[in-house]
C-alpha cells in the first residue's frame, strides 16, 4: 500500500510494442479514478507515443527515442520530473535502471531477475499465466488501486476523426458493411501466408455481403499489393494513415481479422468484432481484448504458443491453418455479432 495523498505526480512506462502499448492502456481509467487531482504522464517509445498523443487520461507524454536520446540523457529528463510514483509496466534492464534513479518515493516492477534492485514495491510476474491486460493490473493492485474498469482506452483526436469522417465515404460510398483484414504482424512467424488472406477476403465478400479492407502501415504495402492482386474482387485499400487515423477507421468496420498484431489491439480497443489469428503466440495470453474478441489456430499441435520468433520446424501452426478454417471462424462471429445488433 501506499499514502496517495504524498503522490501528486506519476509516471507509467511501457516502451513498446504497439499491442502492449495498447493493452497497457486498461490500468489508465483506473489510476485516474484512484488519483483524479494527480498529474498522470506515460514512458513510451515514438510508435506508442503516436497512439497515445493527446489521451484524454494523461496528462502528458514523454517519448524516448533511442536513436536522439541517450538512455543518460532520458534518466536525467526523468529525474527532472520529480515523479512520486513510477510504475514500470515493462521491465526490461533499462527501464528498470530508469525506475531505479528516478527519484521517485514508489517504485513499482515486477520480480524480473536482474531487476528487482530497481524497485520498492515488487510484483509477481504472471506473464505465462494471466491475460496481458491482467498483467498490468497486477501492478495497481500491488499498491491497492481498485480496478473499476477492464476496457482499453485509445481515443482519436478530432482531427483523426475528421479526416476518416470525409474518407470513409470513398471508401464504402453505398453505406457497405466493411471487414478490416490486418495481413501484417510483428514477427514472420505470426503471419498468415498472403495467399490465404485473399481467398478468404473473397470468401467473406461473397458470404457475408461486405467489402473488404486491407488495412496496412510503413512497410506493408508489398504485402497488401499481392493480397490484392490474388483476389477475385477489389478490396478496400485506404491511403496512409497514423495510428489514430486506423483507429478511427477501424470503429466504423461491422468487424475484424487480424494475425496477432497491433492493429489487431487497437481493432478490439475501438469495440468492434476481432477474430485474431494465432499460432506461436498464445490467444490465452495476448489475444485481442473484449466480449466480442474470439480466435482461431489450428488444434492439436503442441507447439503452439511457443513463443518464438523463428520456427525450427516451418511454421507449421500457420501452414496447417486452412481458409475454411477461419472462414468458419469468421462467419461464425459475423452472425453473432449480427445478434448482437
């Protein structure tokens, strides 16, 4: 426990990646509850930081890109800050030295080996055991924050809703329904082969009376060039957007799929239907978050969820996953989230 009287300013870290980012964002609501009159800033790197720019639940964000900053010259800016609570959400060797020399009274991390010098309020980690988002829980609850909230805040500013306000009519002009199709991912590994993406965005045309649209960010548009080339019909494909843009762009989607990624977060954050596609990752762990959030993999394969970020046996978590497969998947969650509606 700690005396939140003596805490008037607070600082959450958690560097990357943009998922993690996004699920980090369920602890926001909370700590503002629990701290209305407090100054609440956040750690980031410059792709979280573009999701979080302006976050009605923060009152300021500091970015920290490694390739003009020193990791001295960042602690020196923490310093300055004279923060009173630091919760490091993501506890690598760096970030654990820079809750370390902060100055701050409270310092809370999770009992990381190696890292928990760094701080006064340690957490168990439960990564193999716990959804992501309860993860970051656990740490508010190691210093007695209720949780009253379990959803994830991404919010698009008004300039991102305004542009997505005049584009989406050129993209879905007769007032079509639209499924988001996310072909990229971080890792190799967790991606669907493309071929498979584009008979299933057929396929999901065809059945369910929608179109289709390939979302994609800096580097994929190789990808989401043979997608399109390998369909029967046209997909949707928007011009560049930021990250708040796609958001915008995904709320007004009727649905999502997606392989494990961060456009899969921030799909499942705007509350849309999310099917996540998984293999060596674990939907248990990391899947997207929310009552409409389901996934699919292939069964019985016992490597699953391994965890890494190169496969020693081809990929076979991927390879074996069929199109009819998710196609099941998806029109199964398309009629649901039909009902719901």
């Amino acid at each position: 426990m700690i005396d939140k009287e003596a805490v008037r300013k607070i600082l959450v870290i958690k560097l990357r990646a943009v998922g993690d980012v996004v699920l980090s964002t369920i602890v926001l609501k909370n700590l503002r509850h629990a701290f209305e009159r407090t100054s609440i800033e956040f750690l980031t790197e410059p792709a979280g930081g573009n999701i979080l720019m302006d976050h009605p639940l923060i009152d300021s964000v500091m970015v920290f890109d490694k390739h003009v900053m020193s990791s001295l010259g960042l602690i020196r800016k923490v310093r300055r800050q004279q923060y009173d609570l630091v919760i490091d959400l993501f506890g690598n060797p760096r970030t654990a030295l820079i809750t370390k020399l902060s100055g701050a009274r409270y310092r809370v991390g999770y009992r990381f080996r190696g890292r928990s010098y760094a701080y006064n309020i340690l957490v168990e980690p439960r990564g193999g055991e716990v959804h992501n988002t309860q993860f970051n829980l656990d740490a508010l609850e190691s210093i007695g924050v209720p949780v009253i909230d379990r959803t994830l805040h991404i919010v698009p500013r008004i300039p991102d809703e305004e542009r997505v306000a005049t584009l989406w009519p050129k993209l879905a002009p007769h007032g079509e329904r639209v499924i988001a199709m996310n072909v990229g991912g971080g890792w190799a590994i967790k991606r669907w082969p493309l071929d498979r993406f584009a008979a299933l965005a057929d396929s999901l045309m065809e059945e369910c009376k929608c179109l289709v649209m390939l979302t994609w960010g800096p580097g994929e548009e190789g990808a989401v060039a043979k997608v399109r080339a390998m369909m029967r019909r046209a997909p949707i494909v928007p011009p560049p957007t930021t990250l708040l843009e796609m958001a915008a762009l995904l709320r007004r989607c009727a649905m999502m799929v997606s392989n494990d990624s961060g456009p899969m977060h921030i799909g499942a954050a705007m509350g849309i239907p999310v099917l996540g596609i998984f293999g060596p990752t674990s939907p248990r762990l990391q899947g997207p978050w929310g009552t409409m959030a389901r996934t699919v993999q292939v069964e019985n394969l016992d490597c699953l969820g391994c965890n890494l970020t190169k496969c020693p046996i081809g990929n076979l978590c991927m390879q074996q996953l069929t199109v009819e497969r998710v196609l099941e998947a998806a029109t199964t969650l398309w009629a649901e989230a039909g009902r719901q509606h």
